[in-house]
C-alpha cells in the first residue's frame, strides 16, 4: 500500500510523501529537498489536500540519482543521467511498487530537463500514434546531452555550513560548480582555505570537528580528480611529480595542484600522501620528471636533508617545496613556494 503524507501520514490520495521516499530510497528527506531545489528532482503532484507527491516517474528518477551517486558519479551529473531517463507513457498503478529501471529504460532523451507543454503534447500523441506493444527501439544518444540546472557557485558561509551538516551530496555539487565556473585557484583560495581555516576554529573551540573535516575533505578530493579528468593532457615530453614528503598526511594540496596544472595542460603525476623519499626517488628515475614538487605542511615532516639525498637527473629535474612545515634552510638546489600561484608559476617556468 502507499503511504501518503509527508511521514508516512496525512491527506489520502496517489503518490508519495517525502518521509515515504526517504524510508523507501534510503535517502534523507533534507537531501531529497536538496536535490529538488538544486536539480528538479522533485514531486510533480498534489493531493487534493495541496500536498506535494512523489509519483512513480519521480520515484524512477530518484532511484537513478542516488544509484549513480553510489557509483561515484558527481552530483550535478548523477541529475543530468537522471532528469534524461525515459519513463514508461503510462506510469503503473500507485498502489504497486515501482517498477526497477531497466537499461532500455535509461536511454538518454534529446528534450530538455524541464519538458514545455508543447513538448509534452507532442511526446503524447507521438506515443499515442504507436499501436505496437513491443518496446521502442533504442536511439543513438543526443550528440551533446542535456546538462543540469545550473548551479549557482556557492559563498563560503554556505559551503561551510552544508559540510557541517554533514550534507555529502550538497557539498559536492558546491564545489563542482566552483570548480566548474571558477577553476582551480579561485575555488582553493576562495572557497576551500577560508572553509578550512573555519573547520580547524571550531575544532580548537569545541573539541569537536574532525567528522566535518573527513566529510569535507573526501567530497572535496573526489571533485579535484573529477575536475583533472575532465581536462586531460598529452603525455608528451616530461612529466611533473607531486608527492607528500615522508609521513606527511594532508595531501589535498597536491591534488589542488595536480588540478589546477591539469587547467592548463600540465601532464602532473600524483603520489600523494606519506610517500617515503627511497620510493620518491625510485618514481623519479623511472618517471624523469622535469619538477619534483614535495609537500611538507606539518613541521614534524619538514626535514630538508633528505631533499638532498634525491637522485640528480639527466636531464636536471627542478625540485620545488610547498607547505608551511619545511625547516630552514633548505638544500641550495630547492625552490620553495608559498602560494598555489607561486607553485603554478614555479612548474610552468621549468617547462618553458
């Protein structure tokens, strides 16, 4: 039977409550909201009360979205696949479960997201002209795909907030537009530093934190690679290697800057955290990189001498320290930099 109202109770009448969806998809009614105000992915009736409900068409879709989120698909990405699924003409009844989408079911659609009634009269009578029972034949996807609202770039107080929340998919979708419509550097030095700085307050406030830290940190990694995948660059010529030094753990600024290099075509290796220098060395003859970059943000991990130690390369690799944990001084040979513009330039220059 389907439950109705917003908890599972309330005014009678077809479809679903967001309390039912959420127990029913596994998802929290916020997120459902979320995705509603920020995608369309919402309920498209109302019961005679007024009440919005969830029909099967938006119980199908809903489905996609968080399938598509659990397979580590962004967000705004996971709406774009879903608002295209194609829905049955005739949803089944709403007091049966919805039926599981099908892979001929999900074939992208050439209409926009939010259909105009022309366009919906059209896709009814076209329906309506076939009278074979079999189902469509499948069609070759929309050359260039229909993307999702747009998501506005968030302030800083809005993304801090949606990462104490603890608000995944929100915080992702944040991000990705960030990244999306400002790149790498602005979003680093405008969004996630100022964001951190706010974490790491609260923490020395309260004592507590450390679950807003992991949260914002995992969502805010999975964008960067996210975002270096979807400018890819020629492996051509000499790479850039980028690595924590030994035991350092706070590896997000290196995939900031494997990112923002990505921006403008940099072919950048990443190693990431806790890399010991004898393996560091070992990637460095197997790779000979024009630029070794090493990031030391703790002064625990910040011994220079076995900066020293790394083999010399022919041709000469420049060997360049980021992070505020380095000791002075630092072999004659290494260029610190303390900036993402500085690191930026720092690789760029030994490129040229």
């Amino acid at each position: 039977m389907v439950e109705s109202g917003a908890n599972g109770a309330g005014d009678a009448g077809p479809g679903y409550g967001i309390g039912a969806v959420a127990r029913r998809l596994g998802v929290p009614a916020p997120t459902l909201r979320t995705w509603n105000q920020r995608y369309g992915l919402g309920p498209s009736r109302r019961s005679p009360g007024g009440h919005r409900r969830y029909d099967e068409g938006d119980l199908l879709r809903l489905e996609e979205m968080n399938r598509l989120i659990k397979s580590g698909i962004a967000p705004a990405d996971a709406a774009a696949q879903a608002l295209r699924l194609s829905l049955p003409t005739e949803a089944p009844p709403s007091e049966g479960p919805p039926p599981e989408a099908t892979p001929s079911e999900a074939l992208p659609s050439e209409a926009t997201p939010e259909a105009t009634p022309e366009a919906t009269a059209e896709a009814t009578a076209e329906a309506t002209s076939k009278a074979a029972p079999k189902a469509a034949p499948e069609r070759a996807p929309a050359k260039a795909p229909v993307g999702p609202r747009r998501v506005a770039v968030p302030s800083m107080a809005r993304l801090a907030r949606a990462a104490d929340a603890l608000d995944g998919p929100t915080v992702a979708a944040a991000v990705a537009a960030a990244l999306d419509s400002r790149g790498v550097r602005w979003t680093w030095q405008e969004l996630v530093l100022p964001v951190f700085e706010r974490i790491c307050r609260t923490q020395a406030r309260t004592g507590s934190g450390i679950d807003v830290e992991h949260l914002f940190s995992d969502r805010l990694l999975a964008e960067l690679h996210r975002h270096a995948e979807r400018h890819p660059v020629p492996v051509t010529g000499r790479a850039v290697l980028l690595a924590c030094a030994e035991d350092e753990q706070h590896s997000l600024p290196v995939h900031a800057l494997a990112a923002g290099l990505a921006e403008r075509g940099v072919d950048a290796r990443t190693l990431g955290a806790r890399v010991p220098y004898s393996a560091l060395a070992a990637a460095m003859r197997r790779l000979g990189p024009a630029v070794v970059f090493v990031w030391s943000q703790q002064e625990t991990t910040g011994d220079p001498a076995p900066l020293a130690a790394l083999p010399a390369l022919r041709p000469p690799a420049k060997l360049v320290v980021g992070g505020n944990g380095w000791w002075e001084p630092l072999p004659r040979r290494v260029v610190r930099v303390r900036s993402f513009d500085e690191a930026v330039s720092a690789v760029l220059d030994a490129l040229h």
